[in-house]
C-alpha cells in the first residue's frame, strides 16, 4: 500500500489546523485575562492619574473621567464588549459577524495605546512618574495586562490551498486538498466566520441607522472640539484604533449593507446629524472649522468626478477654486474691486461657477486628448499659471483685475432674503454664529453637490466616465467619444469647483492667490485634494466627504509639531495606503449579472467549415 506524498513544504491535516499563538498561554487563561484587564481599565478612567491640574484634562478628580480618560475609557469598553462576545453572550454575537479574536486584538491594543500615551505625556510634562496617582498605575497594568491575554488568543488561520503546487502528485494534491477543506471549515466555526445578519424589521433598521448617524456626529463632534494637542492625538490613537477593531469584526461591512439598503434614508439622516453639529457647540470658534470642511469636502467630491469617475489625474484642481473666488468677489460689492457691481448672491453664484466652467473647458479643449502623466503635467502647470496669472494683474505687470498679490479684500457678508450672513441669530433658544450660518449655507450647496454626482454616476454620461477610466482603448472601440465625455466630466468637475469658491470667498473675506496652491501645509491646494480623494476612495460620495474632513482635521490639529507636522502626517498617509490600498470607503463594484458567468455562445459555422 502506497502511502500518499506530501509536498515539499506543505502542512499536513494536523498541522493546519493548529492555531499559531504570539504568547504562551492557555486559551481559557487568556480570554479571562483580556476581559478582566479591558474592564479594569475601564474603571481606572474613574479614579484620578495624576495629583495636580497642570497636566490638561484635569485628570484629578474621582467619580468621572475627564480629557485623555474619555478616548481611554472608550476603547476598554470596545475591548471589554469584544471580550464578552468571545465568551460567546448570545446578546453580543450580532457585534462580531466577522469572530471577536482579531477585532479584540485591535481594541485592546487602542486601550494600551492612548492610555500608555498619557501616562508617558503626563510623566514628560510634569517631570516623571512620581506624578502618577494609584489610578494612573492601575490603567498601565490593566490595558498592558489586557493587550497581553489578547494577543495569546490562538490565530486559527487556513493554510493556502496547496492544490496549486507543481510537485505535488495528483494523489497528494486531492488528499492535501480535502485537508484544507477540513481545516477552513473548523477555521470558521472556531474563530467565527461571517454569519448571515437576522432579518429585522425596517423600524428597527431605520433606528440601527440613526444610531449609526449619532455616533458618528458624536466622533465628529468630540475630535473636533478637543481642546489641547495632546487630548487630540489620544482621540486619533482611539479611533483609529477603534474602527479598525470594528471593521476587523465585520460590524461595518453589516453597517454598509444595512444603509446600503435605506440609501435615501441614510443621506437624508446623514444632513440632518451634519446640521445638528453648530448646535452641539457653545461658540463659534469650532463652526468656523466645520465651514472649511464644507468647502474643502465639496471642492473634492468634483474632483472625483474628474479622477475618480473619468479616471483624469488633475493636478491643478484647485484653480478652478480660485477662478470661481475671484469672479464672485469682483462681483459681490468688494472696495478693493475695479468693477462697481454688488451683485445678489445667485447672481454671484451664476458668475463664480460659469466662469470656473468656461475655464474649465479652455483649458480641457487643447490638453485632453492627452493620457496619463503627460495631463497630469499639463494641468499641473495651468494651476500654476493661474496663480502667477493672478499675482501680476495688478495693474503694474497686466491690467488691475485681482489687486495682485493682495487679492480682493473686505468682501462683504451676504444677504440673500433679508437674512444677513454675518450676524448672529437666535433660533429655538441656540445662537447661531456668523461662520455657523455659513455653515448651514455650505451644507446646502454641498447636498445639490451630492446630488449631482449621484445623479451624474448612475446616468449614461456617468457610465462612459467609467467606461474610459477602465479602459479607454476599449471605450473607443465600442463607440464612445471619449474626447467630448472627458470634456464633460473636466467642465462638470471645474463648474462644482467654483461653486463651492463663490462661498469660501464672502467666508474668508479675502481671496489672495497664495491660497491657491498646488502644495502647502493648510488645505484647501491640489495636492491635498488630490490626496482627500484618494484617502476617502475613489468614485464613491462619502469616501472624499471624510476623506476631506481628516485631512483638513488634523493639519489644524497637529500644529504643535511644527516643522515635522508634514511628516507625520506623510507616514500616517502611508500606513493607511499600505493597509487600505483603496481608501477609507472603497467603491463596491456591482455583482456581474449571473448569465455573465456562463459559457459564451458559440457563433453558428457553415457547414464544412
């Protein structure tokens, strides 16, 4: 009797299903530890880290939690949710769809983190560990001995198929073959394979969706209204942290489906949390924030109808910005401009988009029956000569148009109905501010925005856009004019582009060309919008809406680091490219129709032939 061969470095039944394990640790030991050490960290956030209120936050007092505690206390009881879920509570099973082993790793790991951050910062800034009060020592050892039980968890993971093997024999290859069968199945049963999600009534998903939409206001609200450096760079350490536990138990991917489901409920809701967001603040200093976000997010959700839907790598984007800016203020009543006109804001919203299109257009006429690297250079230099253009008419150098480098300034507030921009109002008991105004302004430009790039993606336009950013060759082989559908898609994207600037425009009161960049540390310039399309994903809506939000969030934020922000913030974008090669949000391709997997027919032949 033969005995069947095994390839060359190829694990036989048992060994594939041996679960590797970082620590020595029994199972059963570990998992107490992991949920013993989450919710030990959870209850140290309510004792006191330090003796003194030098250190930010108050980290002083008893009974409640305060500053670098918060984002702390957020993932210990993630990790301590994860925890229980692992124990297998029935009640909890519905949070890992996915297993809670790889996502408990990730919380934990959150927990140690930003815990272990403070301590650190609290031990720098006041002058070492005889500082820290018992509370403070307690976190470190619960979240160390947390992080330690989770990494003990075995990994079960299937070994590749080794059916692909060249030298294993044909007997050998269907033994090994049916192992890995064997082992995949147990692999899934044991660390928790994606279930089917309960059916639930549409209520019930209705308000799984605003929950959804609450606690992303929630994020939102609390990372963007952190008060010190330190407080913001635990919140980033939490959350990043956090939702890549969330994602690694499958939870999103639910999430996805279920909104995916309620579209037309979840954009609905996600306005209406986006305009609660003025009136979860206390002044107008955080508004002002949430209005540049506005901008910068509308500006990049054209730009990815040009790159992310055309597949046109546009480099000068932002000059469609500036175009828009500059025709709005020379028409809005500014002193500093040489045509007397004071014109209403939808007249200066006509104005500042159909000049951006016009532009748009000339510009695309001549450069895009170009490809690739050579566009991309081509709309490189027209943002520059945009600029250089708008430094030198200034009636020295070219005719008095702009002012020069000292741009259009004291650009009046707006007035649209009576209602005045630039003053404060009282509405249901809230005083809403001048920039919160704005606010609800760019909120609504930045609807229609969505609309029409909804509208644009789904219709036959949107679908030749896609068909050239696939394939050009092929998209001209079956008809498609692919000179006037990139056009269109370059006018569309500059016509959104300039919208969006009429109002930056009447918000910074100044419209100067250096704000029209290709690279620079403050967004809105090319590069980042380039990089908020790219980050957020390519071709979906709210993949550039919070890819914009991050990038223009964290250079704010991160302005203590001075000279290394750039850097930091460089390596923080390549990590996330390395991990999540398509960005935050990747564009779900739609499932090919099933008789496209059948065989294709076979052309009749004549006879003979």
């Amino acid at each position: 009797m033969t005995t069947p061969t095994t390839a060359p470095g190829t694990p036989g039944p048992r060994e594939a299903l041996t679960p590797a394990r970082l620590l020595p640790l029994p199972e059963r030991a570990a998992r107490a530890l992991a949920l013993g050490g989450s919710a030990l960290t959870a209850l140290s956030t309510f004792l006191a880290w330090t003796w003194t209120a030098d250190f930010p936050g108050d980290l002083t007092v008893y009974g409640y939690p305060g500053g670098l505690q918060v984002p702390v206390l957020a993932g210990a009881l993630l990790a301590t949710l994860l925890a229980l879920a692992s124990y297998g509570v029935k009640g909890l099973r519905w949070l890992v769809p996915a297993g809670a082993d790889p996502a408990l790793r990730l919380a934990a790991l959150a927990a140690f983190a930003t815990s272990w951050y403070t301590l650190l910062a609290i031990s720098a800034d006041l002058g070492g560990l005889v500082n820290l009060e018992p509370g403070g020592f307690l976190a470190a050892t619960a979240a160390l001995a947390a992080l330690t039980g989770a990494l003990a968890l075995p990994f079960r993971r299937p070994d590749p198929d080794p059916a692909d093997d060249p030298d294993a024999t044909g007997r050998a290859t269907t033994r090994h073959r049916l192992a890995h069968a064997w082992a995949t199945t147990r692999a899934l049963f044991a660390a928790g394979s994606p279930r089917p999600a309960p059916t639930l009534p549409a209520y019930a998903e209705t308000l799984i969706i605003t929950g959804i939409l609450a606690f992303g206001l929630a994020v939102f609200t609390y990372g963007i209204g952190t008060e010190y450096d330190e407080q913001f760079t635990g919140f980033l350490i939490t959350a990043g942290l956090g939702f890549a536990a969330l994602g690694r138990a499958g939870l999103i991917a639910r999430a996805s489906r279920l909104t995916a489901r309620h579209r037309t409920t979840t954009t609905c809701g996600a306005f209406l949390a986006a305009a609660l967001f003025p009136f979860t603040q206390t002044d107008d200093q955080y508004a002002t924030l949430g209005v540049y976000i506005l901008v910068f997010a509308t500006v990049a959700l054209g730009l990815n109808i040009v790159v992310g839907l055309a597949g046109l790598l546009d480099l000068g984007y932002v000059a469609f910005l500036g175009v828009g800016a500059y025709a709005a203020s020379l028409v809005s009543g500014s002193p500093s401009s040489p045509f007397d006109a004071h014109v209403p804001f939808w007249a200066a919203v006509l104005v500042g988009a159909t000049a951006s299109l016009v532009f748009g257009v000339l510009i695309g006429a001549p450069t895009l029956r170009l490809r690739g690297d050579y566009l991309a250079i081509v709309t490189l230099g027209f943002g520059e000569i945009f600029r250089i253009t708008a430094n030198n008419l200034d009636g020295i150098s070219g005719p008095d148009i702009t002012n020069g480098s000292n741009g259009v300034s004291a650009i009046p507030d707006l007035d649209v109905l009576g209602f005045d921009f630039g003053t404060p109002h009282d509405l249901g008991g809230f005083t809403i501010g001048r920039f919160a105004n704005y606010f609800f302004l760019m909120l609504i430009i930045t609807a229609v925005v969505v609309l029409v790039f909804h509208r644009s993606g789904d219709s036959r336009i949107g679908r030749a856009w896609i068909a050239i950013r696939e394939d050009e060759t092929a998209a001209l082989a079956m008809g498609i004019n692919g000179f006037r559908v990139k056009l269109t898609a370059f006018a569309a994207g500059a016509c959104l582009a300039g919208l969006a600037g009429t109002v930056q425009a009447h918000v910074t009161y100044t419209v100067t060309p250096e704000q029209y960049l290709f690279a620079g540390p403050i967004p809105p310039n090319s590069a980042f919008l380039l990089a908020a399309v790219v980050l957020g994903g390519m071709g979906t809506i709210s993949g550039p809406l919070i890819g914009a939000a991050l990038l223009f969030l964290i250079p704010n934020k991160l302005q203590f680091l001075g000279n290394y922000q750039l850097f930091a913030f460089g390596v923080a974008l390549i990590l996330l490219m390395r991990f999540r090669p398509e960005g935050l949000l990747p564009h779900r391709r739609r499932p090919r129709a099933p008789h496209q997997d059948a065989d294709p027919p076979t052309l009749p032949t004549k006879a003979g032939a």
